[in-house]
C-alpha cells in the first residue's frame, strides 16, 4: 500500500466524509472537528511511526484530504 | 450591595474609563466607550417604550453582544441572544417560545431573521449613536423603571435542548448572576490588570463569567476567533500576544493544545494565571499535561447546568489525578445548597453517605424558571423538602469521594455533552422522525470517539437525513455518523432496543 492509500485509509476509519469533501476549509464547514483533528494526528503518527509537531496542527494543512497528504509527504521526506 | 449588573459597567467605566475593555478581531472598546455605547442602546430602546421585555440579540460574535446586553439591561428589559448559524426552523421556535418585540442586529443580517418568521422591531447596531448625555439617560431610565430594576427581574433567557424537540428558555434573574460574579471574584481576585480569554459563545452561560467578571472588575475581555480552536500552536500564540491571565473553556478546547504538546512550541508561563474549565467532563490525563507545563497556574472545575446560572459547584485542583481518576466538582458556591437524593415511591429522601444519587440544587442561584414553560418548569424545579424555596433536579448523578467532594458520575437520562454543547439526544430523534420516509430512529453517543451517531429505519440515503437535519437543527447537533437500517431492533418492552445498539457503536 502507497504512503497515500495508508493515508486515505486513516482519514477513512475517522470520518468517511473526508474523502468525498470537496470544498476548501473543511474545519471551517464543520465536517472535521478539533476531536477528530487530534485522532487524525495520533493516528498518522502511530501509522507512520513518526511525531507530528503541533506547529503543524492549522488549518492550512487539514483544509481537505490533499493538503494533509501533501504536509504528511512534507513530513516524511524530513 | 449590588441589585443591578449594570451599577459594575457604571462603576468601571468610572474608575477606569481609558482601560481597554473588549476587543474582538475588528474592534476594540475602552470602558468608557463600552457604556457609552450601552447607553445608547438603552436609549433607543426605551424610546421605544419597551420595558420587561425579552429583546433578541441577533449579531454575529463580537463587542457588540457584551454592549448589548449591558444596553437591553440599562432599559429595563431582558435578553436573549441567537446565534446567527443557527436554521431558521430553530431560530423560529425559539421566536414563539419568547415573542419577542425588539431586536438587535445589523442590516445584513435583517433578512434572516424575516425568514425565520419575526416580526416584531429592529434596532441595528450601525445606526445606534453612544449616547453623550449618559448619565441623563441612565437617570431617566432607572427612575423611569423605578421597581422593575431590582434584582429579582430577569436579565437574560437562553435557550437549551429540550427533549420533546422545542428548545427550553431558561430565565436567570440579576440576583443569581450577581451572586455568582461577586464569589468567583471573592476566590479568584480578578483585578484590571487581567484579560480574560473568551472561548464560551456568547448563547452559552459559561460567557457570563467572562462577561460580567470582566466588567466588575476593569478586566479586559479578548473575544479569541474560533478558527484558532482548531490550531493549539495559534492559539496559545494569541494567549501569549495578549497577554491572557484567566481562560474559561470548556475541555474540548482545553484537549486540544494538551493532547498535541502545543505547550513545547508556546511558553505561557509568564502570563496565564487561571484556567478554568466547565460544561463536561474534564479528562484527567489532559489536566495533567496543562499542570506539567504550566505548574503555577491555578486551575479549577466548574459544575452547573444553564438552570443554575453557570455554575454551582467548583474545585480547585489541589493534587495530581490518575488518568482514570474522576476531578472533583467539589462544594458548593456561596449561597447555594446541594443534595444528593434517591426518589422511591414519589417520596425524596438524601442518600446515605458515599452512595450516588440525584444532585439538586437549591438557593440564589436558581433559576425562576423556563420561559413561558410552567410545565416543564414543574417537573424539575420541585419543592425544597430540605429547606425553603424549591429545588432543581439536575438529572446528574454524583457522589461524594473519600475527600468529602462532590464526583460527577453521568446523567441519568438521555441528555449529552458534545463539544461543550448540552444535548437532548431526544432532540435529534425528534427532528429525525419530522424527516420524510423515516419511520424511527434512535441517537446514541459514542463517548470514546466524541461522536453522535443516529440510527434511522428509511428507505432514504444517510446524505438526505443529513441535509433535511442541517434545517432543523445546530451544526453541532447534526450526527456525525447516520446509520441506516431496515428495521431498528426492538426489546421486550416493544421500545427500542438502545443497550443493543450502544454495544454496535462501542
């Protein structure tokens, strides 16, 4: 399985609306919330065995399902 | 002694009539502008001739509330604010409940409330001039009232879910919110030289705190931007920059910067003083990381449903917590009694020491009651048969520790506490049933996940029930997760079957 797909398959397992989320700030639309912001977190960095610094917890990176693949990719190539 | 809230705004603006006194991301108020303002409002209110009256507040989250509801108190009359996100079915019902005959609010948003049915006046908050000749109208206007300004008159109504699908109003007299603003002063020493941090919405009660012991006290009162709720490093950034001593949240805001370490990337040891946390429960795993990283702030609990004006009981933590260990809710506030009870055969008796019961609630603190609701008001707020008055039936189960503190245990009916928000689930179901083609549902909460899931007997998509609900009700009420079955289990009884399908989701 692709960095991507493990990705995908934790977004899924916290909140299926994810992946069909089209719009750009999906905190500020109310489909992610703070609690499953943190889950998201903890469980990409059990998946990938890897801290993700807090600094990195802002909207920008959890507007929608590609900008949290594209800061974990960030994260992984560090 | 104090017998109006706004003799402190009075007093404030006085004593410190340059101090910085609210501040949103568009504007900022000096103490003397605050009231100013106020007075103006009190001004075109009582040129309306409007006295005892509920008057809506309908802004978005700014200084204008705070101004308001200081300007609806100078007139005389009571508030109740709306949230501007909130569907027009809700805003309508609530209408009804209040009949309201004046409104606050600005011209964008006048359109709004056409279609959620009002019709009564508007005032809009760009027109209102401060008034200059204040003390004339604050004279006027006191004499004018003559005995409607004392303390046992209403200073606000706010809405709560109530199970049967209509939201209950829940009216707070000046008396209660006097004495509840004078203790917290009296423990926690508020003085102008603090800010208070201000996460609560202002149609939550815990904002009262913030509001009112900012306003006693010459504090200033940061309204922080929700989109910083969400992102811990920004947010105790915003602490830092403004230099916040006291922060009043509920612990979903307060898990939040704890559970991502947000303290290693922000010191705020320099500045907070206080945090204090009410509306659910505060996980003690979370409490403990904030008093690692922050080990002289003072922190304390806070217990109390809207009916009791904010809150009732409150501990101060005083000693480390195992992360399955419950924190105390501790004693009661000055002027209040509580009691733990068990009802057998309709007769109320106090439980027998360290047994859980039923927490009541008796003295200032009480409400008078739901707002045009002598019903449901009835049911509990029942004779006090430990001492005068009445008391209040919370519907919390709790129990007294080996410490002599009071313990939360859980509710004993169907009502939740979701991200700070006080939910009927018998609301959700309520408004599921009004959906075409659903024939039962049933809302459960998925305590572990933070998630409200519903399971609805239709032929229709979970997509549809979720659109048709976003009508209905709250954002934060709409379930996280729809369920959709053929058929919801059934029990013995011929009721649904919720023990089974709380296993499914647990």
């Amino acid at each position: 399985m692709s960095a991507e797909e493990r990705i995908l398959k934790v977004l899924e397992g916290i909140n299926e609306k994810i992946l069909t989320y089209s719009g750009e700030n999906m905190m500020e639309d109310g489909t992610l919330d703070s609690f499953e912001l943190i889950e998201i977190v903890s469980q990409l960095e059990e998946e990938f065995d890897i801290e993700i610094d807090a600094e990195y917890a802002v909207i920008e990176n959890f507007a929608n399902k590609e900008t949290i693949i594209s800061l974990m990719k960030k994260l992984l190539k560090e | 002694m104090t017998i109006n809230i706004t003799e402190w705004l009075d007093k404030t603006a006085a004593r410190f009539p340059e101090g910085l006194a609210l501040h949103d991301e568009q504007e900022e108020l000096t103490y003397l502008d605050y009231r100013k303002k106020a007075l103006g409002i009190a001004r075109s209110i009582i040129e309306k001739n409007i006295r005892h009256e509920p008057v809506i507040v309908y802004l978005e989250k700014g200084v204008n509330i705070p101004v308001s509801f200081f300007g609806i108190a100078y007139s005389g009359n009571f508030y109740s604010p709306v949230d501007t996100v909130l569907p027009k079915a809700r805003v309508s019902v609530m209408l009804s409940v209040l009949q309201p005959k004046l409104a606050i609010t600005r011209h964008g948003l006048s359109k709004s409330l056409d279609d959620a049915g009002y019709k009564g006046e508007r005032l809009f908050i760009e027109d209102i001039c401060p008034a200059e000749d204040d003390e004339a109208v604050v004279t006027s206007a006191r004499s004018d009232r003559g005995e409607i300004s004392g303390a046992e008159d209403l200073l606000y109504v706010l809405f709560t879910s109530g199970s049967t699908g209509i939201p209950k109003g829940v009216s707070i007299t000046h008396r209660s919110v006097i004495n509840y603003i004078e203790w917290a002063d009296s423990v926690f020493s508020f003085t102008e030289h603090d800010s208070f941090g201000n996460q609560a919405p202002f149609y939550f009660d815990n904002s009262i705190l913030d509001i009112y012991c900012a306003a006693k006290s010459g504090a200033a009162l940061y309204i922080i931007p929700k989109h910083l709720f969400a992102q811990p490093v920004p947010l105790l950034s915003y602490l830092k920059e403004h230099r916040i001593t006291t922060i009043f949240w509920v612990p979903s805001a307060l898990i939040v910067p704890a559970k991502l370490h947000a303290f290693r990337n922000v010191d705020l040891t320099s500045c907070l003083k206080r945090v204090l946390f009410c509306g659910e429960v505060m996980p003690a795993r979370h409490l403990s990381r904030w008093r690692a990283a922050l080990p002289d702030v003072c922190y304390a609990n806070l217990y109390g449903p809207t009916e009791i004006t904010d809150a009732c009981a409150y501990y101060i933590v005083d000693r480390g917590f195992a992360d399955n260990e419950p924190v105390p809710i501790g004693k009661p506030i000055r002027g209040v009694e509580m009691y733990l009870i068990a009802e057998e055969d309709g007769k109320i008796r106090r439980v027998s020491e360290g047994d859980s019961g039923e927490i009541c609630v008796a003295g200032v603190c009480l409400s008078p009651g739901y707002y045009h609701n002598p019903e449901k008001t009835r049911e509990v707020f029942v004779p006090n048969p430990f001492g005068p008055g009445l008391m209040y039936k919370t519907g919390d189960i709790g129990r007294y520790n080996v410490h002599g503190e009071l313990e939360y245990i859980s509710r004993k009916d169907f009502q939740i506490k979701h991200l700070g928000h006080r939910i009927e689930l018998g609301e959700i179901e309520t408004a599921a049933d009004s959906v075409a083609g659903v024939s039962r549902s049933c809302a459960l909460y998925d305590s572990v996940r933070h998630k409200i899931v519903l399971f609805a007997e239709t032929s229709n998509t979970s997509s549809f029930i979720e659109e048709s609900l976003a009508l209905l009700l709250p954002d934060y009420m709409i379930p996280n997760k729809i369920i959709i079955m053929d058929e919801v289990p059934i029990n013995c009884n011929g009721k649904i079957d919720r023990t089974l399908l709380q296993e499914y989701i647990t």
